[in-house]
C-alpha cells in the first residue's frame, strides 16, 4: 500500500481522539487512558498495512488485526468508524445494552476480527491467524496489539514461544508501553523489564519505536515484512492517555471516562494543538 501522508494521518489521529473522548462521556464509563496511548498505532496499521474492503469485512485474502488489550476498543471501534465499516454515529451507542459496540470487543461488529478483553488471549488468537494462513498457502498478513501490563500475564510467553516455534513471519506483534496498568506503574505492581531483551530471548526480533511518531510506525511496518522466519516484536513506547496534559501518565484515568466539563477541558485542548 502507498505511505499515507503524514500531515493527513496525523490530522485524524487528532479526530479519532477527540471522538474517542466524546464517545467514552457520553458512555459514562469506560478507558480513557487505554484508548489514548494506542490511536496512533491503530490508525497506521489500518491506514498503511491492512487489505481490507469495509464493503466486505469477510473478504477471503483480508489481513486481520487483533485487538488483545480489548478493553482499549474505543480507539478500535473509531478507526473502524473512519474507515467505514459501520456508519459513524453507531459510535454514540458505545457500552449500551444491545449496541455492538460493546465495553470490550464482541464479535458481530463488522471489521472485528475477535472477541476479547480477558487479557493475554490475543496473541494465541493471532498465532492461529498466522499459521492458519500459512496451511492454507494465503500471503495474509496477521497484527495483534497487546498491553505492556498484559505481558504479566503467562500465556502471552506461551504464545511468544509458539509463534518463535513456528517462524511465524507474517505475524508482528506490537506492545503499547505505556509503563502503566490498571492501578499503577508496571516496575511498581509486577515489573517486567527488561521487555526486549526478553522477546528477542523468545526467538522475536524486535523494533523499538516511539509510538506516537507516525514515520517510525510506518518504518517498523516496512521492516518488520522484510523479517523472514521469525515473528516480529514492535516495542512502541507511548504515552497512556497522550494528548491531554491531564490525563496523560496518570493511572487513575485507566478506567473512567471524561466528565462533560473534562470533555470540554480537553476538546479545547485538542483543537489548540492541531494549530
Ligand atoms: C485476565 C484479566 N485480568 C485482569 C483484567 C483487568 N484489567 C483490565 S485492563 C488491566 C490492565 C492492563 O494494563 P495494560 O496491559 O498495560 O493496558 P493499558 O491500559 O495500559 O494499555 C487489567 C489488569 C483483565 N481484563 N483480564
Ligand atoms: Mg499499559
């Protein structure tokens, strides 16, 4: 696919977070923090990477992305939203009962590739995706985005080992390193460092990257495809909450949306730094 302009990803990652925040208000519940570190990441991917046809989300020969820290599904089901998989304003139905756009990623959405939320399950899923596709002789292409917290969790180095196991190039895996999970900072609660020591001691190879910086998203995508029997590992260090001063780095906005007037607080924000 061609590089999508950077002025342009940019401008839409700027109105994906501000929906984000509308949506999770208007919700009155739901991950503020989660949502915001991982929409540059999303976006690229879908943008830059995915062979997709929103007309026809069960297309055969599509390239699938697994949401494993599916509690960040608003910064999903956004980028789901831009890209037209569904109309835009199902995303003010998120969290209510009924509505597909569920606290934590159902299937039945159109676009959604797998039901998730109970941590550390994602990257087995993508490790059936990847060598799923490789029995049946397709050039699908399988991305899975987990949680640096989620690492605590023992099946995601179950599942590192298996896909290590199996060469699985045409899965990459990136981790949103935010330092933080859900009540505090990951060196304090259960620390895992050093991370990429470790995954590259797992058989990965690993791309360390700012994963805010759109060009650096891109140019580990690109290496990461030219990456031959080994999975590849793209460590994103982000910022939890990016993009409003008071809600970045802060824990306590792991789990609780905006209030109206934090809305307001932090549109105006938003609509300054896109200046
Ligand atoms: C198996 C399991 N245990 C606990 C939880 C509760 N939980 C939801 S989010 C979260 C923290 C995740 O932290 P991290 O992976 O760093 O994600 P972040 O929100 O920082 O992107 C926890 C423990 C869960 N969803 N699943
Ligand atoms: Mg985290």
């Amino acid at each position: 696919m061609k590089r999508p302009d950077i002025g342009k990803l940019e401008k839409d990652a700027n109105q994906l977070r501000k929906d984000v925040l509308t949506i999770l208000t208007k919700a009155g519940s739901g991950h503020t923090g989660s949502s915001l570190s991982c929409i540059e990441i999303i976006l690229t991917i879908y943008s830059y990477k995915l062979r997709l046809d929103p007309k026809n989300p069960k297309m055969e020969n599509r390239d699938r992305f697994v949401l494993s820290k599916g509690h960040g599904c608003p910064a999903l089901y956004t980028v789901l939203a831009h890209f037209g998989f569904f109309p835009k304003k199902r995303l003010s139905t998120l969290r209510e009962l009924g509505s597909s756009l569920q606290g934590h990623p159902q299937l039945g959405l159109p676009g959604l590739e797998a039901s998730t939320g109970s941590l550390g399950q994602g990257l087995s899923i993508a490790n059936g995706m990847a060598l799923a596709a490789r029995l049946d002789k397709k050039d699908t292409k399988v991305y899975c985005l987990m949680g640096d917290g989620e690492t605590n969790e023992g099946q995601v180095w179950e599942a590192a080992m298996t896909a290590a196991h199996y060469k699985l190039d045409n899965l990459c895996a990136f981790i949103d390193f935010n330092k933080l999970q859900i009540d505090g900072f990951l060196c304090d609660v259960k620390n895992i460092e050093p991370l990429a020591d470790k995954w590259s001691s797992f058989g990965w190879h690993v791309i360390e990257i700012d994963g805010h910086d759109l060009g650096q998203i891109m140019d580990a995508l690109d290496e990461a495809e030219k990456i031959k029997k080994k999975p590849v590992l793209i460590l994103a260090h982000t910022v939890k909450g990016k993009g409003v001063s008071f809600i970045e780095n802060k824990a306590e906005w792991h789990g609780i949306a905006p209030s109206p007037e934090e809305l307001k607080k932090a549109l105006e924000e938003l609509e300054t730094e896109k200046e």
